[in-house]
C-alpha cells in the first residue's frame, strides 16, 4: 500500500469482514416517533451530538500534549455518563417531555395585575 504522504510503501493489513449484513430497524411505520435501541426522538440527536462533542474534546486534549491515559479516562468517562444520562432523560420524560418541562420553566406560575380594582371594570372610551 503506498501513502502519498510518506512517499513509502508500507504493508496494508485486511481485517476479514463478515458477509452477513447488520439491519437495524430505525422507523416502524408513517407517522410515528423515530426510534433507536430504545432512544426516542430529541434524544437521538443529543446523544450524537454529546459523542461527538466528547470525540472533538478527546481529540484537543491528546493534541494538546495531555498524558494519553488522562485523555482515554476522560472519554471513557464522559461518554459513559453521556449514554447513562441520555437513556435517563428518556425514560424519565419520554418523547415530548423534555420539551413540555423546558416551556414549563419558562412561563411564569402566575401573573401579576397591578391595575386598582374598579379599573379593571371600567372601559376606555374611543375618541373620534
């Protein structure tokens, strides 16, 4: 095998490759939730994005001259905690409600009207 890079030949290595071809089932039907090994919806998209992130983060630290040890138990350990707490979200508030709980927190739990009392039943007139 030649690199173009190196300008040498180096010996390329075949791993054997089994023939039986992998089908996983990512939609069961029309208009139904996206679901993967049991992750529903947002959650797909915020555990690729968290394993991504966690690569990109690995990547920086080993380019930065971090021992390689530390860099491996970081990933080790925040991808870990990222497939633990995706699959927690999930069960805890299922598909909508992670987002139901986020519009939650921003309305407010009540609203303040601090108008005097016979004001609020008095109608303003129109001048034309």
């Amino acid at each position: 095998m030649y690199l173009f890079d190196c300008r040498r030949y180096y010996t390329a290595f075949f791993l054997p490759v089994n023939k039986q071809v992998m089908n996983f089932e990512i939609n069961k039907g029309i208009g139904r939730n996206v679901e993967f090994k049991g992750l529903e919806s947002q959650y797909l998209f915020v555990f690729a994005a968290g394993l991504l992130a966690v690569f990109v983060v690995f990547v920086i630290l080993y380019m930065a001259g971090v021992n390689q040890w530390v860099c491996i138990g970081f990933g080790v350990t925040a991808a870990t905690l990222l497939v633990w707490l995706t699959f927690r979200l999930n069960a805890k508030y299922g598909t909508h409600g992670l987002m139901k709980a986020a519009a939650r927190k921003r309305h407010p739990r009540y609203v303040l009207n601090r108008l005097k009392i016979p004001r609020l039943f008095t109608t303003k007139n129109k001048k034309e």
